[in-house]
C-alpha cells in the first residue's frame, strides 16, 4: 500500500510537471503579451485548463484581431495538437500563407490526411500554389472542388484569376460572369469585371458602372466612373473619358488613378502644360509617388526641360526600383 502511494505522488508530482510546461503563458516567449489586458482572461482561463482546445483558439483569434500573428500562430497550432478541428487549421494555413507558402502548402497537405472532406482546407492549398506560382496544382484543386460543388463564388474567382495569370483570358472572362450572376453583390467582383470589360472595349461595362453608381447612394466611389474613362479612352473619345475621369476625382479627391489617367490623356493629346498640372496635383496628395513623377518627366522632357526631366525620372526609380522605364529614359536624357 506504501508503493502504491509512492506510485501515485509521483505521478502527481509528473503531471504537475507536465501542466505547468504545457502552460503555454508562463514558460512561452509570448508570456508578456498574453499576460496583457485583451488576453489576461483566458489566459487565466487556460492555466487552469491548459489542455483546452477551445480556449487556446478564442485566444489566438484574438491576437491575430490585436495583430499579433506570431502568438496566434503559436496558439492555432496548440489547439490543433489537441484537437483536429477545421477552423485550427484554417487559422494555421491562413497565417503561414502571409509569410511562408511554402510552409502552408506542406501543412496543409498533412491536415488534409486528418480531414479530407475539408473543401476550404483544399481552397488553402491551391492559394498556397498560386502564392508559390504552381498554377497547374491549384487549378487541378480548382477543378476538383468545382466538380462537386460547381457554385462556390470563391474557388471560381481563384479559377478566373488562375486562367488570367496563365492568359487564357476568354475562359477566364466566363467564370467572372458567372461569379457576377451568383454574386452580384460583390464589390470587388463587379471592379474586377468592369475592368475587364472596359480594356476589352465592351460596352457592358456602362451598364454595370450605372448599376454601381445607382447601389452608390452617398456617391462616394469613383470606381465605376474611371472603369467608363477606361472604356471612353480605350474607343479614343477624349471628351467622354476626360469627363470621366473628372467625375472618378471629383467623387473621390484622393484617387490617384484617376489623375494618372485624366494627365496621361492629355499628355497623348500633346496638352503637356494642363497635364503637368493634373500630375503636380496628385504629388499634393501622394508625395512619394512614382506615377506622378513618371509622367511630370515625361511633360517635362516633351516641354524641352531635359535637365528637370533627368531628375524626376530619377526620383521615380528611387521610389520604385521596378519602374526601370524610369531609369532608361534618365539614362538617355
């Protein structure tokens, strides 16, 4: 009876230990921050109960709200130690994939062998491809959710976007319409299809930039006026695409798109003064954009000013070392 004592203090004293490591806020190098206000509750909470799972996960949503990715990481990851639960390796896959795809992919890949029901597990995967630029493997991924669920708004735009990387724009073009017809409320899917048809000079684009600009009840988009100065401009009327582009602005003052299309318009239209002043008004509201001094370069060297030119082609570069149109035009002056 002795010996069993002994047995069973010291598998107390063993399970103390093991609490007290696996206690996550006093011994992890994130003890600090979980100790401060937003967190300071559970992880009382989780001290108490450091193997629930439920716990470990309202934390790291919490600190992942409080922008503390690496904490959150840690805790998603704890919750997902204990317990296999689709939303753990959501909050996993959707952190790495910020920073490291590559991560993501290899563990994505291991919890769709614990849950391989999981369509959105399989939609992380095939975002982990396309982060890593292996677009054949997401589209693969694509098409095998789509066969089961063919109405899933999100895999298709992945799909279209996928198809537009890969330029095979007409197949791309009919999965964006049909993601409009089931989602016609999506902002960002009414831009991107506008976008589109206004680079391709259709004119559905004025239909559905109305319909925008009716759903606009406090008019304080410019969107859907600068998607019609696109079309106007891509068709060479002038007047129409400038006024357009005047409404884009006059909607939102500080939509810089809107000034690089209105002055490079009137730079084509050899009117180097009136758009030297549009690209001036721009760099009020955006100092450090390279855009606008492109473009103020561009007037410059046009007006005979090469040494003024020279220096904001300059200026570009250095602000956008991917602006290498920038440094050659420099080079030449």
């Amino acid at each position: 009876m002795k010996y069993l004592a002994k047995i069973f203090a010291l598998t107390a004293c063993t399970m103390t230990i093991i609490i007290s490591c696996n206690d996550n806020s006093s011994d992890s190098p994130y003890g600090e921050i979980f100790r401060q206000k937003p967190f300071e509750a559970i992880t009382d909470s989780i001290k108490k109960d450091p193997g629930n799972d439920r716990l470990l996960f309202r934390r790291a949503v919490l600190l992942n709200t409080n922008n503390f990715p690496e904490p959150a990481l840690a805790d998603f990851q704890k919750a997902w130690s204990i317990q296999k639960e689709e939303r753990y390796a959501l909050g996993i896959s959707t952190l790495l994939l910020d920073k490291q795809a590559d991560s993501a992919i290899l563990f994505l890949q291991e919890a769709l062998k614990e849950l391989p029901r999981s369509y959105l597990l399989r939609l992380s995967l095939a975002r982990g491809y396309t982060a890593t630029s292996k677009t054949k493997e997401a589209l693969a991924i694509c098409d095998e959710i789509l066969s089961q669920k063919p109405d899933l708004v999100d895999v298709i735009k992945l799909k279209a976007d996928l198809l537009d990387k890969d330029n095979q724009t007409a197949e791309a073009t009919i999965l964006w319409e049909k993601a409009y017809q089931l989602a016609p409320f999506d902002v960002e899917l009414n831009y991107i299809l506008a976008l589109r048809y206004a680079e391709a000079k259709n004119s559905r684009v004025l239909s559905l930039c109305d319909s925008l600009i009716k759903a606009d009840t406090e008019g304080r988009h410019a969107e859907p006026y600068y998607y019609k100065g696109i079309y106007y401009s891509n068709l060479n009327d002038k007047a129409k695409a400038l006024s357009a582009f005047d409404e884009a602005i006059k909607h939102d003052y500080y939509f810089l798109d809107g000034y690089i299309e209105k002055g490079s318009l009137l730079y084509d239209m050899k009117k180097y003064e009136e758009a030297l002043a549009v690209f001036n008004l721009a760099l009020t509201i955006s100092p450090s954009f390279p855009d606008a001094y492109y473009w103020i370069a561009k007037c410059q060297e046009a007006l005979g000013k090469k040494e003024e030119a020279k220096v904001n082609y300059l200026r570009a570069y250095e602000l956008d070392k991917s602006m290498k149109e920038a440094k050659e035009a420099a080079e030449k002056l």
